[in-house]
C-alpha cells in the first residue's frame, strides 16, 4: 500500500476560526478522503501554531496567560473540525512537549552543519506576519499586508540561519523538480524570489518569551516560523528513527500568502540538516468576500457554526468547493451575495440534481421492478459514467479538486437528462422495451452509486446515505466499485437527502 502523508498549515492561534480556514481544511479533507478511496495509505496532520509575538500580546491584552488563551482557541478549532467531518489522524499543537523537543533536535542539527551565527539584526519586524522586513518591502513604512498596524523596529542579538546559503540549491531543486511548487503561478514566483538572491533570516528572538527555549542560549527563544515549520516532522515523531516511515510528505496543503516560508525557508532547513524535500506544496487562493473588508454586523452573517448549520456541514463543504476554485482566489461582492449563492447552489445542484435523482431512480426501480435491477447491455449513459469516471480520477490526482467535483456531477447532470430523454415510464407500458427498460433502471442506479463513491471526499455523510438509500453497506474503495454495485434497491425513504429550501434573505 502506497503511502501518503499530508499535511495543511498550523492555523495561528491569535483569532476565531473563519471561512478561509474552513475552505483550507476541507480542501485538504477532500483530498485526504480521495487518497483513501483509491486505496492509499494516508496519513493527514492539521494543527495550531501557538507561539509568537502576536500571541503573546494578544494573550498581554486579555491579562490572561498565553496557554490558557492557546488552549482554549485549539479546543474552538477542533470543535469546528469536527462539526466540518475533517478526517485528520492527528492535530499538532506547537506547545506540546512533543514538538518542543523534535524543534530543539533539528535546530541543534542545523547548528551542527554551520549554517547557525550570532549577529545582530536592526530592522522592522511585522508582528502581523511574523516576520522581519527589508526597507524595501514596505509601502508607506508600513507592512503592505497588514497597513492598519504600526511596524516596529527592533534592534537585537540574534541567532541567523544562513538561508543565502541554499539559492542555488533551491533553484535547482525547483527547475529539476515541476511538482514540487504546485500550481504553476505559485512555482513562478518563488522563482523570480530567488532570482534576487536570499538574505539570512533570524532563526532565535532574544525579546519574545513566548517561544520554544533555543538550544544552550540563555533568553533567547526559537523565532516562531523556524518554530512553526518543523511540526510537519514534529508530528511524526522526529527525531525518533520511526519518523522516516512517513516523511518526506507528500503535499503541504497551504494558503498563496505563505508559499515563501514553505518553498524557500523549509526546504532550505530541510536541506541545512539533511532530511528530504515534501513531494509537493500546494498554494490554494482566497476566499475574498466584500473585497477583505466587512463591516461587523456583515461578519457575524459569515459565523461559522451559523454556515455549517444553514444546510448541514455537507453543503457548506460541497459549497465552498463548488465555488472557489483550488488553484486561485474567488470574490463574492459582500455577506448577502455569498449566501445567496450558497442558497441557489444547495437547491440547484443538491436538492435538484442529485436528491431529486436519487427520488425519481429509487421509485421507478421501486414501481417498475420491485427494486431488482439488471443488466443485459450498457446504455449511453454509461459510456458518460466511464468518462466522468477517468476525468474525476485525473482531476484529483493533479489537486484540481472543482474539476473533479464537476466531473462527478456532470454525471448526476447526465443521469437526468438521460431520465427525460428515455422516458422510462413509456418503455414500462410496452412489453418490447422490457429488456431497455432493464438496462435504463441499472445505469440509473449505476450512475447513483458512482457519484456516491466518489462524491465521497466532498459530503462524507451524505454519500454514505445515498449508497445505503441503494441497497449498500458501506461505501466501497473506487477500486471496488464495479464489483459492489448495488443490484436492489431496498425501499422509500421517508425524508429526503438534501430538503430544498425556500429563498431567504440575508442570514437567517
Ligand atoms: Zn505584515
């Protein structure tokens, strides 16, 4: 069985969970679920980056102690998770004892290969990004990302990690590797980075308490990204030997914002100790709703557990895949818009397409045959299920998961049309059509209890209902499929999958 470990970034522990951590986290799900599927052994990590500057004055702020505000933020998290159906093995906090020690074990492997000095470092420090800044990177003398906070200059006595060191390496590893930086925008600019050369970054801060002790230095702590990016080895137990069954990784799941400390600094870390390089960093888009900028009545429209609630965590994560591509950014206009559509999609494509067509197959099967379906030829709905079949499969291996997700539903869009065009209540009425009559029922149910399977990794809890509603048990591996399929349907259900909704407006 083929390995396959994955990973999403450690979300910041410094504020609620929102839409954009959501959209990452099922994202990864998606592809976490469809690894299993066909046959994978994977295993996924999400997490929380608990230390820094930004914690530690938020935790200031609140007069509380940083843990107690960490711990109570990774107990919200989780509970979001799991209300989500996120399928993580693990969940890394960087506070643990666990990561602690696999940090201070590889920067004391870092130290041992050279590329560890003192210096001083003079200069800005964005607390919104955790990270130091050239003059040049600024825009007004404020940090471009976070305009509304006022950046600070610091002046201290650092551990540098000689991070100029590895350019070459890193270009070379790029170019002789496409899949490494996915997608291809993504890879272009991390290469036009580093056409400029790197500067060493600082590896310790020696004015944040709030951090993993730094090796043998007295007052100094880890800075929080060389912190941050070892939980990817942390949480599979390096530096115990047992670590390399899982690592390298297979795919950093990751937001475009962060690209360059998982294309640039991690690997460089990496390299500095000798590990090997993650398969693949996927940078996914943002979720922009009102162009970043929502007043608080329009925020609390977008609550969380509010959305997840609206039509039940499947349609949120069937949602949010549906309409943000994987690979780039997605605007809606402002809250109102952004339910709205999240409204049209769950009648159009929810209760329409797909729970009326479980419905209308069900009965027909029901009426017309006791249940019993049986095949004695293909049907050109087939022919579509086979190829919807080979463009989901290709779609979600190359992390296109809206490709994939439409390809699945253009079978469930076929299956109707193909409703409409054979009329099988005609060809019930005419004894000469019985065998037609045999083969339209079974690509029905066939047609169903495809999209079901792979329909899988994006609503987990309704795809298993459907199979069931067919006469399953439980869902199949993909490979699998041909040999499951359900042969009799046993009997009406008394709800429906997806109850379609009246309009509303606004959040209700
Ligand atoms: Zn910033």
């Amino acid at each position: 069985m083929s390995r396959y470990y994955l990973t999403t970034a450690i979300d910041y522990s410094n504020g609620d969970p929102h839409i954009g951590h959501a959209y990452e986290k099922v994202g990864a799900d998606v592809v976490a679920r469809f690894r299993r599927l066909v046959g994978e052994d994977v295993h996924f990590v999400i997490g929380m980056d608990e230390h820094g500057q930004k914690v530690a004055q938020e935790a200031a702020a609140q007069d509380r102690p940083p843990q107690e505000l960490v711990d109570e933020l990774a107990v919200r998290f989780e509970s979001v998770w799991q209300r989500l159906n996120i399928s993580h093995d693990d969940f890394i906090r960087t506070t643990e004892p666990r990561h602690t020690q696999a940090v201070q074990a590889l920067v004391r492997r870092i130290q041992d290969t050279g590329d560890l000095y003192r210096d001083r470092y003079e200069g800005y420090y964005c607390t919104g990004c955790e990270a130091f800044k050239r003059e040049a990177e600024l825009e007004d003398g404020r940090c471009p990302i976070h305009p509304s906070r006022e950046i600070a200059w610091t002046d201290e006595e650092n551990w540098f990690f000689r991070l100029s060191a590895y350019t070459d390496r890193l270009v070379t590893h790029i170019e002789q590797h496409p899949e490494f930086i996915q997608p291809e925008t993504r890879r272009n600019e991390i290469l036009r980075l580093l056409e400029g050369g790197l500067d060493d970054i600082s590896a310790s801060r020696s004015r944040v308490p709030w951090g993993v002790p730094f090796p043998d230095e007295e007052g100094h702590t880890v800075y929080v990204w060389f912190d941050a990016l070892p939980n990817y080895i942390s949480a599979i137990g390096y530096p115990e030997a047992g670590f390399s069954d899982r690592w390298p990784a297979a795919l950093h799941i990751i937001g475009k914002d962060i690209t360059r400390f998982h294309c640039v600094i991690w690997p460089a870390m990496l390299l500095s100790a000798g590990l090997d390089l993650p398969d693949t960093v996927w940078g996914h888009g943002f979720v922009k709703i009102g162009g970043g900028k929502l007043s608080k009545s329009e925020a609390s429209l977008l609550d969380l557990d509010q959305l997840i609630e609206r039509h039940g965590p499947d349609a949120f994560r069937y949602f949010l895949l549906r309409e943000i591509p994987w690979d780039r950014d997605r605007d809606f206009p402002s809250a109102d818009a952004f339910l709205q559509q999240f409204d049209e999609r769950y009648n159009s494509d929810l209760a329409n397409d797909l729970g009326n067509l479980l419905n209308r197959s069900v009965a027909m099967a029901l009426k017309y045959r006791d249940g019993v379906v049986t095949r004695s030829a293909a049907t050109e709905l087939d022919t579509v299920i086979d190829s919807g079949l080979e463009a989901y499969d290709t779609a979600m291996r190359e992390h296109r998961l809206h490709e994939g997700l439409d390809a699945a539903m253009s079978i469930v869009r076929a299956a109707n049309g193909f409703i409409d065009s054979e009329q099988p209540w005609k060809l019930a009425k005419d004894p000469a059509q019985e065998d037609r009559l045999d083969n339209v029922l079974a690509a029905l149910v066939r047609a169903l209890a495809t999209t079901a399977v792979i329909l899988e990794p994006f609503i987990p809890t309704k795809a298993a209902e459907m199979w069931k509603r067919l006469g399953g048990d439980e869902l199949p591996s993909l490979e699998h499929l041909t040999g499951e399929l359900p042969t009799t349907v046993p009997g009406r259900w008394d709800t429906v999958l997806f109850p379609r909704v009246e309009k509303e407006s606004g959040g209700g």
